[in-house]
C-alpha cells in the first residue's frame, strides 16, 4: 500500500486533478461525450470525454481526506484567484499590473498563503510522479499544518506572443542541482494566456533572478481539438 505524501498515515487512494477541474471548467466550459477535449500525456493524445477521466489525474498518491477536506480552503482560494485572472486576461495584458485586494478583497494574506498551499500539493504530486521525493517532507508539513512556506514563490505571467485560447498546460518538472543535491524545482501552470511559474528553491536570493524565463517542455497538454 502506497501511503499518502501528505499525512503519511492513509492510503494514497485518491487523484489529484493535473489541471483543477474548476480551472478545466473555465477554460473549455463543461466537457461531455459530445464535445469532448483532448490532452496529450506520456507521448500519446487522449480524449476526456469528462473532466472525470483517469487521464486528466495524477496517479494515485494522496487520501481522500487530504484531498478533499484539508486541501479545500487552498482549493477554493486558488479558484478565486484562477478565476479572477482569467476573467481579466485582457486588462492584465494591458496594464501589467494586478491588485490582489480587487480579488481577495480584505483577506489577501490568508488568500495568498491558501493559493501557495494549492500549488505546494500540485509540486507535491508532480515530484511524486517523477519518482522523487525532493523537499516533500517540507511541502507535506506546511500543507498539514497551514503554515507559510518560505522556499516556495510563484509568478503570475502573462504571456505576451500570439494569444492562447482554449489551452491548459502543466510543464515537466525542472530541477536543478548542485553536487547532485536539488536546490530548485520548478513548473509552469498555464491557463490560456496566464501562465503561473511555481518555483521551490532553497537560495530565496536565487529566485528573483530565475523567476521568469522559458518553460515549454510540456508534460500535459489539454487543448479542445487536434
Ligand atoms: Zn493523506
């Protein structure tokens, strides 16, 4: 029995979406058998005739309870922001600024930590899949516990060439290191035009310097045709 990366007590019996299914819901509307979309996933194209379907899953390697009821408020801080940046795309694109009080209003802080707790459980899973465990204890404790984690940023980018639509990508894990020992991984999340870069890094004065670059070695692709 695999155990759960997160409680490390209960069996991981339960997928994470790769991309949420609420951010799926977003970007392609509802995905039935009659119009379904297609992701391309160790080297092969899939159809998802639901947002349901194995193939928009990570393997199994979290419980249900870490799922659903501990993971919900970083779940549902992440949908408001994912929401509120792809609702305003355009103006982002535009202004290239972004006041976070317009979409959390007065609870920013608490917003923020929940979203960085989100794509902690996200990093979480990808490591997981890549067979590795770096910094997974720490990801584990701060997501249990609720609490900040001080390695982990994220950058919200929009991108600026040809404009996407209809298109969600999770990237392959970038790792690098140091005398064989990892000091940074990285992923890029992108919903549409909005890509955000998550970065887990133990040299914070790193990150600055390497938060934005290109990522586009893709490790899942969901787009509505091929
Ligand atoms: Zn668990």
């Amino acid at each position: 029995m695999n155990k759960c990366w997160i409680c490390s007590e209960k069996e991981a019996n339960s997928r994470e979406h790769v991309i949420k299914s609420s951010n799926l819901n977003m970007v392609f509307g509802n995905i039935v058998h009659e119009s379904p979309i297609f992701t391309h996933r160790n080297g092969r194209d899939r159809k998802l005739n639901s947002k349901n379907n194995i193939n928009a899953k990570f393997e199994l390697s979290i419980c249900q309870r870490c799922n659903d009821t501990l993971t919900q408020p970083h779940d549902l801080s992440w949908d408001k922001l994912s929401c509120f940046l792809l609702d305003n795309e355009a103006l982002l694109r535009r202004k290239r600024r972004l006041n976070l009080s317009e979409c959390f209003g007065d609870k920013v802080k608490t917003n923020l930590l929940n979203c960085r707790l989100f794509l902690a459980k996200i990093l979480g899973c990808i490591i997981c899949e890549s067979n590795n465990d770096f910094f997974m204890s720490d990801l584990a404790r701060s997501i249990r516990e609720n609490e900040e984690i001080s390695n982990l940023h994220f950058s919200i980018n929009i991108v600026d060439s040809n404009k996407v639509n209809d298109y969600c990508e999770l990237s392959h894990l970038e790792v690098i290191e140091n005398g064989n020992i990892p000091i940074w991984v990285s992923f890029i999340y992108l919903l549409n035009g909005v890509a955000i870069k998550v970065v887990y890094c133990v040299d914070n004065g790193l990150v600055k310097s390497k938060m934005i670059g290109p990522h586009h070695d893709s490790l899942y692709t969901y787009i509505d045709k091929i």
